[in-house]
C-alpha cells in the first residue's frame, strides 16, 4: 500500500487490505532455554553512518548543544539567574529525564520476561515481514515506533520482540509515575526508558532539554524512539485521541533538514484479554488509579497464573514523514531563523503534524487484531439480561462475516465451527459471562454476603465495562457506516447534502469519542456510503441516499446503555463535545 | 596523490580573439574547442586530445575503470550522434528590419550553420538534442555590431520593426538563456557581441580598465596581462564566456576572495535598452543616489538590454602563485575547516574542497605515470594517509588552494592556512593535487561529452547556503535525494551524485553538485534527467539553499523566482521591465 497522500484512491475497499502472516513467537522460548536466549550474541544492524556512543557522551552533547544553550541564556536573562545556576538545573533535569540503557538489564528483563510471557500467554504472534521492512528502515533513516497502548505490557514486549529479532532496542517515553516505583523504575531506565513529567505547561528550560534530548537521539540515529501517541493507556481500549508534542519534536528535524527522512512505525498491539481489564473498569467509575509501586507490582504477581489467551502485534510498514510532507510542508520556511532558535510551528505545520497524528492511530488501528470474543461481547451487551446460546451463535457468525466485509482484522480459526469458536473464547473469558443451561449471560461478582444497592449498581458496572472494552476493540470497523445509519435516520430529507452534513455532525459531536481525521469528513462519508451499499443497507440513488428494504435489520432501535453512561471517560468527551458545540460553557477553568 | 604533472596552463594561453566564424574551431553539439576531446582508444584507455591543455595528448589509465565502475556503463555500448541538421526551420525574416540593417553596413546572416551555433547554450537536454540531430526553434538571423553605436541602431531597428532580440556573448549558459521560446511569432535575431572585443582604456592612476563587453575572459585576461595587469575574475568557464554575459548573469570567479565577484569588479557600465542608454554619469567607487541601478542590469539576463561596455577594477598581476592541497579524514573536518578559515577571513585566493567521490572521480584523470620512481612515491604517500594516519579512502576529501599575492606574503598565508587544516586533522597533500583539482574544472564539460558517448549524461548545478546548513545537512539531503530519484525513476545504474564547496563567504557558502547516470535502458532519458534535476533543485530550496550563486536563472529556474524573492520582489523586477521595454524586444523570457 502506498502511503503518500494523494496516491491513496479516494475510496479503499477494506476489505482488499493485504495483511502479513503471523509467527509465535514464544514456541521456541518453550523448546529452548531461556538463559541461553537471554545470553544470545545481540548485533543489531545500526543506522548507517551512526557513531555509536555512550548515555552519557548523549547527555553532554545535549547540555552543549547551541538549542539548549540558547535557552539557558533566554532563562537566565528573564529570570536573573546566573546562566550556571540555570545550566545546573538543566543538567538535574536531564539527570532525571534520561535513560541509562544497557544490554545486561535487557538480558535480565529477556530472561525473566521469557518466563512471564510463557506463563501468561498462549502465544506472542508478530508479523515477520514487519520486522524485516523495520529492519530496512532502521538502517536508513532514523526510526520512531509508535505502539497503541493498552497496557504496561506493551513497551516490555515491544522491547522484547526487539531484542528477540536482533534489532536495535528503542528508547522509550515514559511517564515519570514509574520512578515512584522502587529499583523498578531504574531498572526501566536502564532498559531504555526516559522520563517526562505528565505536565510541564510552561517550563521553557524543561521543554528545551526534553525536546533536545529526543532529537539528539534522531539526529544521531542513536536508536529508535518509541512513545504512545495516545499518551496513556486506553482505559477503554478504545483509541484515544493523539497526543502531538512528541510527534512535533521527532518530526522538526526533518522539517529542518538535518535528517533525509523520518520513518514512522506504527504498531498494533492487540491483547485477547488485557492485564489490566478491571482496574481499567473501576477506574473509569471513579475508583483511584492503584500508585505505581514495587508492592502493587509484587502483589500482583497472582496474575501469573492467569491465562491471557494470545496476543498479536503487527508493525505496519513504515510511514515516510518525508513524503507525507510532500506537498503539503513548505519546508524553506523554516530557513529565515537559524536552527538553534525555537519556532512555534505554523499552522499549515500544526494541521500536518494532527493529520499524521491521525493517519498513524488509525494505522494503528486498521492492523489491531479483533478476536471472535470481541464480536461475543459485542453482542452480549445489546442484551445484558442474557440471550440463547443458539441466538447468540447465529448472530456472531452474522456479525463476523459483516466486520470481515467492512475490513476487520479478524483472528478466527478456519474449518472450526461457530460453535465452538464461541464457546472456546467464553471460556477464556469466563470471568465475564458464564453460560447456564442454554442461555449466556454476563457474570457480575459480588461480596459473600449481602450487598447494598449501590455495591449491587457498581458491580453489574463493573462487568458491563469490562465487557464494552472487549468491544471497542471493533467500533473502528463499525464506526463509519453507524454514523451514516444514525446520520439517515436523523435527517430530514434523503438528499445527499442533508445527510452529509448530519453526517458532519455527528462526526464532530463524536470527534474526543472516536478516532477520526479532521478534514477528513468527505473522505469519511464516501467510505460509510461504500460499505452500506455492499452491504447492502443503503441504495444511492441520483442525488439521495435511501435505506435498502433488506437493510432493515441494520438500522436497530438501540436501547441506552446507561452503565455506560457511568463512566467517566464518556462523560468527559460527551462534556467537551458540549462545549464545542457551544451548548454549555466553561465558567471557571 | 600524484606528484606528476599534469592540469591545465594557468590560463588557457592559446584562445581565439573573436571572429565572425567563431564556431569554426568550435564544437558545434558538445563543449569547448573542436580539437579537444576525450576518446578511449583502441586499448581501452582514456586519451585527451589537442595540444591546448596539459592533459592535451597525455593517456588517462584509470579513466576506464572508473568509468565503469562509476556508472556500470560499459566501452561496448556506445550511443554514437547522429549528425542530421537538415532539420532546421527556414528562417522567417523580417525583410523591412533587414533592409535597413543593410543600410547600415553591420554585419549579419542567416546562415543555418550560425542560426543553430547561437540557438542554444550547454545545459543538457540542449546539448543531447543537438548529438540527436534535433533543433528547436532558432535565431532567424545573427548580427555582429562592432561597437557600442552599432548596438544602438540595432536596438532602434528592432524595436521600429517589432523584432525580438536576444544578445548572444559566449554561448556558455546553463539555464536554457539561450533557447529561443518556441512561441515566439516574430523573426529573432540573434545579437552577437563577439566582435565588441577591445579594451578601450587602461586608467592605471584608478586601476581601471574599459572594456567593450564582447570580449572573452581568456582576452581579457591575456590583453590585460599584457600591460602588467588583470582583473582576476576567472569563472570556470573563462575560456569562453563573454564580459557581458558575466554581467548579466552575476557571474562569480574562482578567486573573488581577493578580487570579487564580478559586481565587486564593476565601476561602469553602459546598456542601451529599447528606452534609450543607461549610464552613470560618473566612476565614484560608491554612491548613495538611491537604490543602485547597475543592480538591474546585473542579473537582468539579457531581458532588458545589451551591455556595451564595462569599466572594471584592475590589480597589477600578483608576484607569486602557489597552489596546495589538503587532505581531511572526511567531508565534515573538511568543511569544518573551511568555516573556520571563513570566519578568521583569512582564505586564499581559492580554497575548494572535494567530497570522497570526486576525488576518486580526479584520480581517474591521472595521467601515466611516467617513471617507476615515482609510481613508488605515489604508493608511499598513499600508504602513509590510509595505512598510518588512519584515513579511511572511501572517507577521505580534499581541499584544493590558490595562493596569490608577493612571496613572502603567500608563504605566510599558506602557513596560516595549513596551521588551521591541521586543527581538523587536515594533512598537506601537495601542490600537485591542488593544481589537478583545478584543472578538473576546464575538462570536465569534455567530458560529459565522453560519456554521451557511452549512454552516460550528466550535468552541475549549484546553490550557496548558510554555514550551519550545509554540512551533513544540504549536501547530504541532495545526493540522497538524487539517489533516490534515480531509483524512482527507473534509472538501472547508481548514479554519480557529488558535490564540492567552491567558494567560502562569511555567512555561507557555494556549493556545486555533479551528477551523472547511465540511461541505457530508459526511453526518455533527458525527460528523467530533468525530473531529478528539478527534485535536487527542490531539495535544495527546501534546506536553505538559494535557487542560484552564479548560473543565473534563465528559463530552467524561472518557475521558482517568485518563491525565491516574493511576489512583491517579482513585481518590481517586471515594472522595471515593463519600463525599459514595454514592447519585450529583448524577448528571450529569462527570469521573470
């Protein structure tokens, strides 16, 4: 697939998306020993041109770099400070922020994860031919991996995966929450993690040293980067809306000319039941998010001996920033102001870095694999009082061949019936629904003994929660054709413009809820009309747009969901859509 | 690192004084002068012809391999000219234009032969069209004014008779100047200054010199060097481009660090536009009388008139020259050290440095060597740099130095300079190489010719750039976009991307690029040629570099000015032609 902007047909059957093979890659952690894995011989191939060095030669060709000095002046005339003093505080922030990657704690981390992942997962299935075009990449240009995020899972396996095929190990943002965590949190930083503070709104001299310390490493070349542009974990296991600082920082160099080429890597890290599942869910219903420490962590060791069914990670081919720019960045505009003197980016800059932003989420996306599970709880959630068994495994194969044809990258095994296909993931899963005599139903936990009403409420929640994040996994696949289903039930006529701008509507009242491209609207609809007609749910007709006769069965009356209501995420995107909507306004910030 | 001799005389000594057949010791589809050439003879090996350069008669046995290798092209395949001129358009004159113009006993033809010498300049797809027999459209006629009132009638001629003129000094452009747009209805006439060769006074109380702007650098320099002076303005291509043209296109030498680029040079000049003339009314060396109009003319290109004569500053010839050459461990030190000789402004005449791949590409034109001796040294000087400095050879870059000035002076100056390249691990590798470095410059358009031969096209281009932008940064960016562009475009070979610093300035620096390809195989080579052209050109606009140092605009650069100076800029430059020749009688269509 070509990525270049333009080269893209205006409208991409979905269902024509090639997609690499898979291999386990724990079947040979299981037949061969794990210590002489992690003692292996590691020779990554290295970008070209590179001159290896050491943490600390990094740190002091930040503290000397022209940008960062420039800064400390700034600071030190502004503040009176002496620029020593300044400079100090520089250093302590670096000290604090940068990483001390070496390859005797990876070994260890490939040692004992090895035998956390075995324990935890059926199988660790990555894409081969991702890992060979990365590869290609990493010797060509500087390298930026962009993992979705769903749990703490994912910069280990990434690593993991990594140090597994050879390649260079990334250097990986993270939140400063983890340095709370006793020898853990230094043990991270000594396998390639560095640490920003969730906020630092406008703390010139920390911004300097943080964006100058990642764009030493790119320039240099001196290992890929690696950060989650949804800047936390989805709680939700939906996609969040990106998070641009980074980005910006990773892409200026291109932007400056002091690299050929940018490579962004997008990849999908899809779990079949997440670590995390129900903190996620008390979380979003207001229970305190556990502190990162040593002891949460030692306690929850328990989970080991849980099994997390299999996970799947797909790294997309690499997205050239360069010809993403093509055309659309003015690059020269950058040459009227020497290099070391920071630019607040243009607005044609900012609307570039949000569309790539996007582009690379929905990338993200696209590739995430979604197991039958996720399409059970789907399902299961438009009757939370329990449906058939028989229903249930009618609809889900339904409901399989529709996400297949509207492009899902469905993991369901061949040549096995339904059946068994749904009982196998209910099982796995049985923590969420429990099959008694011929009925499903979702489980609900509760106390012992009695419980209040408001336990009763907080519980069934709870599992209603748990189950919606199972299927949010595969709105993205649904997301399109909805709002144009919603959009022709609301609109007032079938002419194309009036559903269109319903459509426009929507798209923006859902705009912090889903993942979709600003600018991207016309693209959108064509898209939503595309796969209803195949579907066979809509006619287009000269200049309107009808529902089918046999489309009925897609335009159901959906019953409000009001547990989900209860969450806390959702009320906070359903309050900003309100504001931008100017229906309520923020008295007091 | 030879230590034999070789390269070019220092100017090229044995030239032409202008004549109306001009094209005859010339070559009429490819560079230079009609007896120098390169060939590979029976043995394979490169020969040069001709006895006007030192490498005139001398066999190049490295020329082959090189060539080979550098471009998988291979001495079997050759893509001989075909030599077919019959194609050219009769040409549709203006009678009542020519009939007065006889009248004034100024010379002209129309002649085919002259016609097409003077419908192009030496940029690629010109020069590849003429090897394949075809011509666009041509000048319809050639005159030869002889002097500065010639020129005016001229002017009042065409403009009474809506003729388009284009002025035509040494046919040495490379930015389609030349061309004759294609949509021109009315006759062209080709207005040759060759013949407006003289000096016409030597002020040697205010070291100037008036020079009717016809004359040819080599001339110039040789008449002038006669009287114990020079101008010191030595563009590469001096052996052939005219004073005039220098003018109109900003031109730049090799050795402005002590003489100046030509509008350093410039006291005077005089234009005649279809307005009238315009002069200064005096040789103050500097006024404030508003904006400066020489710097219209400067870089007008040939679109607002004909420059007639130029008053020059000249300096008595220096006393002692000395070339040099050092050797950096790679491109980065190179240009580190060349920043730094910069900013202590302390560079010598000429200081130039070569990236890796063309001072392999200067290896190749080494000469036999004519003695074991010194076939032994040479080993020996090559074992010393790789084998005990460390230098890795497919890292390593040279500077090339031009010392000038009274001897004891450049005896200095060169300790100076050699003292700083030693800060950059930068090793002293000789005159020779210095001197060669230089002779590359003359015999390279020679031998894009050679390579025509053999499926091979290539061609220079250049840029200048801010200090901190270049290094690793413009020239990196460039090569690789060349490289990639290639691949794209369907080219089988790698192709030959190079650059060198030519010229140092406080603020910056200019930088030339060479590249090459092999075509075999692809059905439109010039087309793909000019596709990577004009990505390298985006490239370079893209990292800071400027559209032009000295090549000038002409039609091939013309889509990025308003880019390049604004819209307002752009606006400017077309009320002041709108002004001077509102009727576009100088219609070539360069620049604006």
């Amino acid at each position: 697939r070509c990525l270049a902007p333009g080269a893209l047909p205006r409208r991409t059957d979905p269902v024509l998306k090639k997609r690499d093979d898979f291999e386990d890659i724990l079947e040979e952690r299981r037949n061969s020993s794990d210590l002489r894995y992690a003692f292996k011989c590691y020779t990554p191939v290295l970008y070209r041109g590179l001159t290896p060095c050491k943490a600390a030669t990094l740190k002091s060709m930040v503290l000397q770099s022209e940008q960062l000095l420039h800064v400390i002046n700034q600071v030190s005339a502004e503040s009176g400070e002496s620029t020593d003093v300044v400079k100090d505080e520089a250093a302590a922030i670096l000290e604090e922020m940068a990483h001390r990657l070496q390859l005797r704690t990876i070994r260890f981390f490939a040692y004992t994860l090895s035998k956390a992942f075995k324990a935890l997962y059926r199988s660790v299935c990555v894409n081969e031919e991702g890992i060979q075009r990365l590869q290609q990449a990493m010797q060509e240009h500087p390298v930026v991996l962009l993992p979705s995020h769903r749990s703490y899972m994912d910069f280990l396996m990434m690593s993991y995966i990594l140090y597994t095929y050879d390649l260079s190990l990334p250097v990986i943002a993270a939140g400063m929450d983890f340095l709370g965590m006793k020898f853990v949190g230094e043990m991270l930083r000594m396998s390639g993690a560095f640490f920003i503070r969730r906020s630092f709104g406008g703390d010139q001299l920390y911004w300097a040293v943080f964006s100058e310390y990642v764009k030493t490493m790119l320039r240099k070349g001196y290992a890929p980067i690696e950060f989650f542009l949804e800047g936390t974990r989805s709680r939700t296991c939906k996609s969040l809306t990106p998070k641009l600082g980074l980005l910006n920082i990773v892409m200026e160099p291109f932007f400056k000319g002091e690299v050929f080429d940018v490579n962004l890597v997008p990849v999908s890290m899809s779990y079949e039941r997440v670590l995390e599942e129900s903190l996620y869910a008390r979380e979003l219903l207001g229970v305190p998010k556990p502190k990162e420490s040593t002891s949460g962590l030692l306690k929850a060791r328990k989970i080991l001996s849980e099994d997390y069914g299999s996970m799947h990670v797909y790294f997309s081919p690499p997205v050239s920033v360069r010809s993403l720019a093509q055309g659309r960045i003015n690059r020269s505009q950058f040459n009227l102001t020497p290099r070391h003197v920071a630019q607040k980016p243009s607005e044609e800059t900012q609307a570039f870095v949000n569309d790539v932003a996007y582009r690379i989420v929905r990338l993200q996306q696209e590739n995430m694999v979604v197991k039958p599970w996720v399409l059970v709880a789907t399902l299961l959630l438009q009757s939370v009082e329990g449906m058939e068994l028989t229903e249930l495994m009618e609809q889900t194969s339904w409901l399989r061949d529709l996400a297949r044809m509207f492009g899902a990258f469905l993991d369901w095994p061949d040549h096995t019936p339904c059946s068994m296909v749904v009982s196998s993931s209910i099982s796995l899963h049985r923590n969420l629904a429990c099959v008694s005599g011929s009925r499903i139903s979702l489980v609900v936990e509760g106390p012992q003994g009695p419980e209040t009403p408001e336990e009763a409420l907080f519980n069934r929640a709870v599992s209603v929660l748990s189950c919606a994040s199972y299927r949010n996994q595969v709105l993205h696949v649904f997301l399109r054709p909805a709002l144009l289903a919603m959009a022709l039930s609301n609109a007032n006529s079938s002419r194309k413009e009036d559903i269109y701008s319903c459509f426009d509507f929507l798209r923006n009242v859902f705009s912090d809820e889903f993942i979709l491209s600003p600018g991207a609207s016309v693209q959108d609809f064509d898209e939503a009309c595309h796969l209803l007609v195949k579907c066979g749910a809509v006619e287009l007709l000269h200049q309107d747009v009808v529902m089918a006769e046999s489309g009925r069965t897609f335009f159901y009356p959906s019953s409000l969901k009001c547990y989900e209501v209860l969450s806390s995420d959702l009320q906070k995107n359903a309050l900003n859509a309100l504001i931008r909507l100017n229906v309520v306004r923020r008295v007091r910030t | 690192f030879s230590c034999s001799s070789s390269g070019v005389k220092p100017a090229v000594a044995t030239g032409l004084v202008g004549t109306v057949q001009q094209q005859d010791i010339m070559k009429w589809n490819g560079w230079g002068y009609a007896d120098s050439k390169f060939f590979f003879n029976k043995k394979g090996q490169g020969e040069f012809t001709g006895k006007r350069y030192r490498l005139s008669g001398l066999i190049l046995p490295s020329l082959k391999d090189w060539f080979e290798g550098t471009f998988g092209a291979n001495l079997q395949h050759k893509s001989p000219p075909s030599l077919n001129t019959s194609a050219v358009a009769p040409p549709s004159l203006n009678e009542a234009f020519v009939e007065e113009l006889k009248s004034t006993g100024i010379p002209f033809s129309h002649d085919t032969e002259d016609r097409v010498f003077r419908a192009h300049g030496h940029c690629l797809h010109e020069i590849f069209s003429l090897r394949d027999g075809r011509v666009g459209r041509c000048p319809d006629m050639v005159v030869w004014p002889n002097c500065h009132n010639d020129v005016v009638k001229i002017v009042e001629l065409a403009c009474k008779h809506s003729v388009c003129l284009i002025p035509y000094g040494g046919g040495t452009s490379v930015s389609s100047a030349l061309e004759c747009p294609p949509e021109e209805t009315r006759s062209i006439v080709s207005l040759d200054t060759s013949q407006m060769n003289r000096i016409l006074w030597i002020d040697e109380k205010n070291l100037t010199a008036h020079v009717e702007a016809g004359i040819i650098g080599q001339d110039l320099e040789r008449l002038l060097n006669e009287s114990g002076y020079c101008t010191g303005h030595e563009p590469d291509s001096m052996e052939f481009s005219s004073l005039g043209g220098w003018v109109a296109t900003r031109a730049s030498g090799m050795k402005k660090n002590i003489y100046g680029n030509i509008e350093d040079l410039v006291v005077h000049i005089k234009m005649v536009t279809p307005r009238g003339v315009i002069e200064k009314s005096c040789q103050g060396p500097r006024m404030s009388t508003g904006p400066d109009i020489h710097h219209f003319i400067l870089g007008s290109e040939g679109t607002l008139g004909v420059v007639t004569e130029v008053t020059l500053k000249i300096r008595p010839i220096p006393e002692y020259q000395k070339y040099g050459s050092v050797v950096f461990p790679n491109f980065q030190q190179g240009v580190a050290c060349l920043r730094e000789v910069a900013k202590q402004r302390c560079a010598p005449a000429s200081i130039r440095l070569m990236d890796n791949e063309q001072f392999q590409f200067g290896h190749a034109l080494k000469p036999q060597v004519s003695s074991i001796f010194t076939s032994f040294l040479d080993g020996l000087k090559k074992f010393y740099i790789t084998k005990f400095k460390g230098f890795d050879p497919h890292h390593l870059c040279v500077a090339t130095l031009l010392f000038e000035g009274d001897r004891e002076k450049v005896l200095q100056h060169e300790k100076l300079v050699y003292d700083i390249a030693a800060k950059f691990g930068g090793l002293a590798a000789g005159e020779d190489n210095g001197q060669r470095g230089y002779m590359l410059t003359f015999v390279i358009a020679y031998l894009r010719d050679l390579g025509m031969e053999y499926y091979v096209i290539g061609e220079s281009f250049e840029t200048s750039v801010p200090w901190d932008r270049w290094v690793l940064d413009l020239c990196r960016n460039v090569k690789e976009r060349i490289v990639r562009e290639c691949k794209e475009k369907g080219v089988q070979f790698p192709p030959l991307s190079t650059c060198r610093v030519t010229q140092t300035y406080d603020a910056g620096a200019c930088v030339y690029f060479y590249f090459a390809f092999n075509y075999r195989g692809l059905s439109d080579p010039v087309h793909v040629y000019e596709q990577v052209e004009h990505a390298a050109r985006e490239e370079i606009l893209a990292n800071g570099g400027s559209l032009s140092h000295h090549h000038g605009v002409g039609k091939l650069r013309k889509e990025w000015m308003q880019e390049t100076i604004s819209s307002v800029g752009l606006g400017m430059l077309k009320s002041v032609k709108d002004y001077l020749d509102p009727n576009n009688i100088f219609g070539n269509r360069n620049l604006l």
